[in-house]
C-alpha cells in the first residue's frame, strides 16, 4: 500500500489520463478550478511530481520539441499504477465541508475507473450529508459580546441568510447525489460493470 498525500493522488489522477508536464498539470488544474475547486501552487506541483519519480511512481520522458523551462513529460511507472489503484480501492472518507475539492477530485479522477467506484464514492458521501445535515444547528450571535457597534437584529438575519445559503447548498449536493447513485446503479445493470476489473488488475505491479 503507497502513502499518497491529496497532491499526490491528484497527480497520479491526472497523468494516468494524459502523460503530460508540469506546465500541463498547472494549467488544467487553473482552467478547471472552478470545477475542482483545488489549485495548488505551481511551486507545489513540481516539488511533488520530483517526489513521486524519487518514489518510483512516476517516470518522464524529455520533450526537445516543446518550449519553456520544463520538458518533462510525466507519466505513470507500473507501481505508479498500483498506488493509482491503492488510493480507487481505499475506503472514501468525506470531508466535513460539503462542497470541498475533496469528494470533486475523487469522483473525476478514480470515479471514471469504474461505474463501480462512482457508485461507491456517492453512497458514502450521501450517506455522510444526510447524517450531516440531519444534525446540522446553529446559534445566533450576541451583539454584546462584541466591543464593536453590531445592530444585534442585524447581526442575527445576516447570520440566519448565511446558514440558509450553506444549508441550500448542502441539500443541492445531496439531491445531487441521489440522482447520481439512481444513474450509476442502472448503468452498472445495464452493462454488468465490475470492480475489480481485470483490465485494470492486470497493470498492478506485483
């Protein structure tokens, strides 16, 4: 089992689709922030690719063709591929904050393994907001506290908008995930995807 890190996995995600350079990687991850929701600095992104070649889970290839300071084309080693398939197999732990990059990443990058690994992605993170918001409560503030001038009226509507607009959210996602896992479960019927699937098995280094 490979220790990855949330970069890491990132990463390994993303080059397993398209052997690409760091440029690359920095690129999507900026054009597609708003839909991830994540994107590390550029100075973060090349320290772990570097880590994870010293690892032996990346490997890179020079590109003489290709302008700029980095010509290097990563791509996955076999036991890049094993970490790759560790993190799909490991169990999925939701974040406490409902729309963080967390379950975003997880579900586009080891959900399009497999339906299988969709279906199990959403289940636990459905299962997590309905629990989550079945609990969810909060308190309005005391202007009195403050040694600022709050109009507590004020304060409590502004307070009461803002957790309405988190909570409107949060049940947005969940709706969300509910039509998922409904579409994933007929998708799985109708095509009898399995997990493990021996196409992707047969690349575990071993």
């Amino acid at each position: 089992m490979h220790s990855l890190n949330f970069l890491d996995t990132v990463l390994l995600g993303l080059l397993a689709r398209k052997p690409s350079a760091g440029y690359d990687i920095r690129r999507h991850l900026e054009e597609r922030g708003r839909t991830y929701g994540y994107t590390p600095q550029p100075s973060q992104i090349y320290r772990q690719l570097a880590k994870l070649v010293d690892r032996g889970l990346l490997e890179f290839t020079i590109d003489s063709g290709r302008s700029g300071p980095d010509a290097k084309v990563y791509s996955l080693t076999r036991p890049g591929v094993g970490a790759l398939l560790d993190w799909a197999d490991a169990p999925f732990v939701p974040s406490e904050r409902p729309l963080d990059a967390h379950f975003q990443l997880n579900f586009s990058l080891i959900g399009s393994l497999s339906p299988v690994i969709a279906l199990r992605l959403v289940e636990t993170e459905l299962s997590f907001r309905i629990e989550q918001q079945a609990a969810w409560r909060f308190d309005l503030p005391d202007a009195s506290t403050s040694p600022l001038p709050y109009d507590q009226q004020w304060l409590e509507e502004a307070t009461f908008l803002g957790h309405a607009r988190g909570n409107a959210m949060a049940s947005l996602h969940i709706s969300w995930l509910r039509t998922t896992a409904d579409q994933l479960r007929r998708h799985i019927e109708r095509t009898g995807a399995r997990w493990p699937d021996p196409r992707w098995t047969a690349l575990r280094d071993t």
